[in-house]
C-alpha cells in the first residue's frame, strides 16, 4: 500500500515539474509571425498628410445625409450627392485609364483597378455610403454639421464608416499622383445600404462581379473590429483586433398544443406547464461553452507576447488554463457572448381565459451562434435539452455563421492587413477576433472566404458607445492614419507573395 501510494505521488510531482517546464518554455517563446516592417513616417516621401483640402474632403462628404431607414428606404437623393461629389473630388481616380468607376443599382460604387499581371487573383476593399439615422437633440454638435473641437471632427459617419470610403480614395488619389500602377487587380466596392441589410447595394455589386465571371478573390476587407485601447487587462498599448469570424442568428419558435377543459378537472399537465418545463432550461448558457473552436482562444494567444505577468503566463499556456479562461469570460455578458452560442427566450404566450385549461402555448427562443456551430447543430441541441417530443420546434429565422477566415503565419490576407496595421499604429499588438454584429460581407463569401473585418479606427473605452451613438466622431490625426494604412494596404497587396518568414520561438 504504502509503496504504490509513494510512486504514485513520485509521478505526480515529476507531471508537476514536467507542466512548469512546458509553461515556462511556453510562457518565454510563444509567439506568432510578426514581420518586420518599415514604421510608416511623416517624413516618408510617399506619406499623405491630412491638408485641408483633404479634411474638407472627408468634411464634405460628412454633411451629406446618406441616411438608411430600413430596408430599401434610405436617402436616394443624398445617395446621388455624395456619389456626384466623390466623382468630382478624386480626378486622378475618375481619369485613370486602367481604372473603371461604375454606378451599381444607382446608387453604389464599384471600382475596378486593373493590375498589370493578370496571373494574380484580385482582391476586394469594401465599405459602406449610407449611415444610421442621428438624433441631433442628443448631439452636443449637429451630427451632420461637421464640425472639429479639440481635433475632433464630430459627425453621422465618422467611423461608421464614411472614414473607410474616404480613406481608401485618399490614399488611391495619392498613390496615382505618385505614379502608382498595381500588378495586382483590386475592386473597390462601396454599397449604399449595408445599414439595413446590403440587399440592393452590396448584393448587386456581387451580383455583377459574378455576372461578369469572377469566381475568386484572394481576399476581402471591409468594415469590423478596431483598435482598442485599455480594454484588454494586462495590455497597456493598443491593440487592434481583424475580425475572423461572425456570429450566426437563430430565432425558434415553440409551440405546445394540449388537452383543453374546465379547470375545476384540470388534466394532470397543461401545455403552459410543458412549455414552462422547456423554457426553463433554456437559459443563457445552456449551451456548452465552444471557447477555443472559434477564433477567440486565439485572440488570447497572439496578444501573449504583448502581455504583462502573470498574463502572459497565462495567455502562452491555454492548452492548461482553458478551461478557468472559458468560466472567467462566462462570468460578463459581453464576454460570455463570445465563448458560446447565447440564448434568450423573448416572448411567450398561451390561454384563453381564467378558467379554461390552456389549449395552446408558444414561445420564441432567440440564439446567438458561435461561428463553430451551425443552425442544425443549435437546433437539435435544443431538441435534445428540451427532451419533450410534445414541443413542436420550427424555425423563424436563421442565419448560419459565416465561414471563419484564415489567420495563419501563412495566410495572405491576414497576413498583408496585419503588417499594414503594424506600420501606421507601430505599438499595436494585433489578433484575429470574432464580430458579434454583421455586416455586407454575406453577401461576398461566393468569392473566399478570406475576410478580413478591420476599420482603422483608434478607441478608448468611452468611445464605443458613440458607434451607432450620439457624438460619433474621429481625429483628424486619426483620420490620416486611416488614409496611411490603406495606402499601405494597397501597396501591400500588390506583392506576389508575403515574405518569406522564418519563425523563430519554437526552436528551444
Ligand atoms: C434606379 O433608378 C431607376 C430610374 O430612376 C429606378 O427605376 C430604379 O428603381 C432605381 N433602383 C433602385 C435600386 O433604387
Ligand atoms: C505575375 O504573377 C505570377 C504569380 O501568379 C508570378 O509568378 C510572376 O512572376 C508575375 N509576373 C511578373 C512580371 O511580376
């Protein structure tokens, strides 16, 4: 007795030794690929400075009210503003002569820029014309005015996300003025409702492109996660997260029909209490946490080496911390929604009357999907939880999570996006994550599934709120950087290929 419990206690502790190894090893060389890259410099010959003519530009276009309603009511007046004003305000673009600017369902933009070697599958920049309505009783500046205080340009837009259609023109503009000719064909793809679906712009200008036999795009960017700043504990610099993935939707609907009567002989069970049975067990986090299937573990892993202790610690070794990881970010609404599919019963209903046993009840069970998990998987996982065949289960509405993009030391696209955010936000530590929201991208996944969700827009805590809110606004200081990194993200995805890299923190 006494020797087998000996060994067994010499195991345990040379397995305690053998995981301090592995964590310490882990802890002090985990790392991702991380070019080098040349700092992007105010000095450099090819920098775009914000002048005033190029904030006027973004101002003008700012004051113009492009505002979606709902689905296929938006501002077509306003639409047709600002697409005439853009047309007038980048001549090098609109006269260049490998570059074509269409109207697509009047009032989206389409621009094709081709590149010299045809042998290079193009790739795609996306964004968005229209914004959302702005309350300007709750604004401290008319959210369409414009205006800038203290370095602030405040408007509708700002960052949702007239920056990102202004920006990419800026920076085009520029590099023609330059000389610029791509190797690679690229498509600039501005649709003009994706506030209320995308269903006329962004999905025609998909459409076309796959009318005229465009079958593939080595990637996509458009609009998605930002660079944060004091948001993620034990990181003091900024970090900027790509968005990899997106959350899909479920909305079931439950339906129990009974037995009805008198209730003074009531039945042994009613279908208020059956269908209570099931609601009861659909709470929030019924279902299991899927942290590490999608991209969030990974989120975690890439900013370790940017971490203090002991989170670095932690972050390099979540093949041990997981699972207290997984029940930490369970704990907050915000981060629980990222670790599973979420669950809300929203309505119920069912009787008649005080004394009639209830013929029928239905509720309606609104799920957040984990990009890991489909909408047939939600479903009968459900059914399952639920175990009672007495409730009828049918789907309202559903949308299946997009496909997760690449983000490997490998992959071009992230890769390329990546190393253009490195050399304007130099500090940044960046790391793929998952969009909890939606955005035109559904309607471009026919042509890759390398998306990349990133809008160059640098923000504190206090500033999240201000998206699709009041005081929407950025820096002018901040709106250069955004011309600088698609200047960077164009000349970057011109290359044939991404560098060679040569890893090093797994050679211990
Ligand atoms: C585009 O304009 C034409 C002509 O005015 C109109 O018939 C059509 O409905 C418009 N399409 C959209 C998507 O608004
Ligand atoms: C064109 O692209 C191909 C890769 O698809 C590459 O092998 C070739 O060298 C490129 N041609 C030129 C002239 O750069």
């Amino acid at each position: 007795m006494r020797h087998s419990l000996k060994s067994v206690l010499s195991l345990l502790s040379s397995l305690l030794g053998l995981i301090i190894t592995v964590v310490v090893i882990r802890t002090l060389t985990y790392s991702v690929r991380t070019d080098d890259v040349t700092p992007c410099a105010k000095r450099d010959e090819d920098f775009v400075q914000a002048t005033d003519a190029v904030v006027e530009r973004f101002r003008q276009a700012l004051r113009i009210r492009t505002v979606a309603a709902s689905p296929h009511v938006y501002e077509r007046e306003e639409l047709q503003k600002l697409t005439s004003f853009i047309k007038s305000a980048y001549p090098n673009i609109h006269s260049s002569p490998f570059i074509s600017c269409e109207d697509v369902a009047n009032y989206s933009l389409l621009y094709t820029v081709f590149g010299e070697n045809t042998s290079l599958t193009p790739y795609m920049i996306t964004g968005h014309l229209d914004v959302v309505p702005a309350d300007s009783s709750l604004w401290d500046h008319p959210p369409f005015g414009a205006e800038i205080h203290d370095g602030f340009i405040y408007a509708r837009g700002t960052i949702d996300d007239k920056h990102i259609v202004m920006g990419v023109l800026e920076a085009l503009e520029h590099l023609l003025s330059q000389g610029f000719r791509p190797q690679r064909s690229f498509y600039i793809g501005f649709g003009h409702d994706e506030e209320v679906t995308g269903l006329d712009g962004a999905r025609s200008i998909s459409n076309l492109l796959w009318y005229r036999g465009i079958r593939k795009l080595e990637f996509l960017i458009d609009e998605g996660l930002t660079i944060l700043n004091n948001v993620i504990p034990g990181i003091d610099g900024p970090v900027a997260l790509i968005g990899t993935a997106e959350k899909g939707y479920l909305t079931l609907k439950l339906n129990v029909k009974w037995d009805t009567g008198h209730s003074s002989m009531p039945t042994k069970e009613t279908s208020i209490g059956i269908m209570a049975n099931a609601v009861s067990k659909l709470t929030t986090d019924c279902h299991p946490s899927m942290f590490g299937q999608g991209p969030e573990l990974d989120t975690f892993q890439h900013l370790a080496a940017h971490m203090k202790w002991p989170y670095r610690m932690v972050m390099s070794n979540l093949w041990l911390f997981r699972p207290i990881i997984s029940w930490v970010l369970s704990k907050k609404p915000s981060t629980n929604a990222i670790v599973r599919t979420v669950t809300s019963v929203t309505m119920i209903s069912g009787g008649v009357k005080v004394n009639v046993l209830p013929p029928e009840a239905t509720a309606y069970v609104n799920h957040r999907l984990h990009p890991a998990q489909s909408v047939q998987e939600a479903i009968e996982f459900d059914r399952q939880l639920i175990g009672d065949d007495r409730v009828q289960i049918s789907v309202e509405s559903s949308m299946e999570p997009l496909p997760m993009s690449p983000y490997g030391d490998y992959d071009f696209g992230f890769q390329t996006v990546k190393s253009s955010i490195r050399q304007v936000w130099t500090e940044a530590a960046v790391a793929p994550g998952v969009l909890i929201g939606n955005t035109d991208t559904i309607h471009y996944t026919r042509f890759t599934h390398n998306i990349y969700r990133f809008s160059p827009t640098f923000m504190f805590p206090d500033d999240i709120p201000r998206f699709h809110g009041n005081n929407e606004r950025l820096s002018v200081h901040n709106y250069e950087q955004a011309i600088n990194f698609y200047k960077h993200l164009i000349q970057n995805a011109d290359a044939v290929s991404l560098p060679t890299y040569h890893k090093h923190g797994e050679e211990l």
